[in-house]
C-alpha cells in the first residue's frame, strides 16, 4: 500500500517494535524517552523517560520492554504500563541492540562484543570480533543471528562464530 505517516517530527526514533497492545514502541533517542503510538496515528506517549540513551525497544514473554542504553551501558526492563523500571545488566556504554527468546537475552554492543543478559549479570559470549553487530535475533534452538556491517553470522549453542554470508557472496540480500 502507500505509504502514511504514523508520526513526524520525532527526535532521533529507533528500532521500532509493535507491542503487546498493537502499539507502535521506539526509543526517542533525541529527549532520551521511549514512546509508543497508535498504528492509527494520532499523538505519542510517553512510556518512560530519564534512561541511559535508550537505542532499542524488545518485548519479554511477560509484555515488559527489554531496552539497551547505549549511554550508560545499561540493560533495563520496564513495565510499559507505568515506566517503572529494573536494571537487568550493567555492561558499560555502547549497547546496541538486543534480541530474548524465551528467558533468554542477547545483547550487541558496539565494540562488536556480544552478551548474554541472565540474573543480573551479562556473559561474554564474544568479547570482540565484529565490526559493529547492529542486527541480532535469536531461535528456539538458541542460535544467534548477527549482521555485522557487510556480513552475517551465526553462532549456535556453546560454539563459535561462523560466517553464514557476505555482501561480497553470492546470493546475499545485501547491506
């Protein structure tokens, strides 16, 4: 279809997510706020304010937004209802971008390590070796996805990263 605008004028929005109420979710990187809106357009809300720099927005099994904070390096879990919010991880400045499966929480961070976020602490997974993984997801088999620049890897449970493509490859979708 054509396309609408939702909102305009937005100060520095950011990996968006459709939330558990239909909603529209995205940190507003620019007030350091995340907000939500109607895919019906209208006015924004604001969800939670005074954060870390937030730079992703993610839903948990529970419909609490998991968000990275790439000013203060801080993986923070909120409750969209009220704003309140629980310090999940304290890595250090630089997050990117997040990806939960199940219980499970994988983080990004721009030095191009990569975190595993559980009772309150984050594991390395890798602790360098990207170039900047801006993209990250997860399976049900606990693989992670990562798109790093011109490239793709995946890394499955308890192994290491290995190349799955390359803008340089053939067939690849590209950057």
């Amino acid at each position: 279809g054509e396309a609408r605008v939702i909102l305009d004028n937005v100060p520095m929005p950011n990996a968006f997510e459709v939330g558990p109420d239909g909603k529209l979710y995205f940190p507003a990187q620019g007030v350091n706020e995340i907000w939500r809106v109607s895919l019906d357009g209208g006015p924004h809300e604001v969800v939670a304010k005074d954060l870390g720099v937030p730079d992703s927005v993610h839903f948990d099994a529970q419909g609490f937004i998991i968000s990275t904070q790439v000013g203060s390096g801080q993986v923070l879990r909120i409750d969209p209802r009220t704003g309140d919010r629980t310090v999940l991880a304290d890595i250090m400045p630089g997050l990117d971008n997040c990806a939960i499966r199940g219980d499970r929480i994988f983080v990004s961070h721009i030095t191009g390590a990569l975190y595993e976020v559980a009772g309150g602490k984050a594991k390395p997974i890798i602790e360098a070796g990207f170039q900047w993984p801006m993209g990250i997801a997860v399976n049900d088999a606990g693989t992670v996805y990562v798109g790093d620049g011109m490239f793709a890897y995946t890394i499955p449970p308890g192994g290491t990263k290995q190349a799955a493509g390359s803008l340089f490859g053939g067939n690849f979708p590209g950057f």
